[in-house]
C-alpha cells in the first residue's frame, strides 16, 4: 500500500494516462469498421473491464483517506456507497476537507454501480451503449477525481496527514 497521499497522486497520475488510453483507443475503433459478433464481444468486454478496473483504483484512494487520514475504515454490507459518500463531506469538521465534489460523487456512484455489473454477469450479456456511457463517464469523473485530489492534498493539514495506529494495552 502506498505509504503516503503523494503516492495516492502518483497512482492517480497513472490511472488518468491508462484512461487518456481508453479514450484514444475507443476513438480509434469507433472510426473504423465494426467487427462482428464474437470479436466485437471481446472488445466490450475487455472495455467493461477497464472502466472497471480505473474505477477500483478511484475507490482504492478514497478507501486509503477513510483508513489512514481519516482513521475511521467504512464497514458494512453497502461500504462501497457509505465510503463515496464520506469522501465527499468533511470529516470531524472542521479538520478534514471533503476529498471529492458532491458532482464527481454521483459519478462515482454510477460507476460503481457498473463494476457491479461488470463483476456479476456475463460478459456476453454486456450492453453495448451502457458501457460506452459508462466510458464517458469514466474520462469526465476521473479526470475531475484527479483535480479535485490534488487540490484536497494541498489542503492537507500536518496534523491530517496519515500515520501509524497506536496500539491500545488492555
């Protein structure tokens, strides 16, 4: 695990260029003749698994502020939503800034909604126009995500910043 939230920015940085990818990638293909039946199956599934994969990175960010910023891990049947949720308010207020815009949130939520998707059916099952919204809203929430973190990094208080947990005698 990354051991600070620079290293959450170099991982960011990453996920925005492999996104920059997807893009130019699907541009690329949307302007060339369309491949039939099977082929074009194993494209939208490898597309749906990649918009799914950039999203658990997303989500692994916001779960590295919930452990390590804001020492309070996000527990339950539905953490996914809960954990979205706390990153885009402030934590024990004033101290902690919200990480992500109510805006990007609702992406954000819209996307993991679709990894769920993604990981729970088959892939031949896949809709085709689902995926390609799902596509652009990927480039539209990640490049926002990676604004908006950068900025809530430059609002880190020393204080904040992540560190050891202590542990407790009984």
């Amino acid at each position: 695990m990354p051991a600070s939230f620079k290293d959450q920015l170099a991982v960011i940085e990453e996920m925005l260029r492999e996104v920059a990818r997807m893009e130019t990638g699907e541009k690329r293909f949307s302007a060339g003749p369309s491949p039939g039946g099977y082929e074009r199956e194993l494209r939208l599934a490898g597309l749906a698994q990649r918009v799914a994969q950039a999203y658990t990175i997303i989500e692994g960010v916001l779960g590295y502020v919930a452990r390590r910023i804001d020492r309070a891990p996000v527990t339950g049947e539905d953490w996914h939503k809960k954990l979205i949720a706390r990153c885009s308010q402030s934590f024990d207020h004033p101290e902690r800034q919200a990480v992500v815009s109510a805006v990007v949130a609702e992406e954000l939520l819209e996307l993991c909604e679709f990894r769920h998707v993604v990981r729970n059916i088959y892939p031949t099952r896949l809709d085709e126009p689902r995926v390609r919204e799902n596509l652009e809203r990927l480039i539209r929430a990640a490049r926002a995500f990676g604004a908006e973190c950068k900025a809530f990094a430059a609002g880190l208080s020393p204080a904040r910043k992540p560190r050891r947990r202590r542990r407790t005698r009984n």
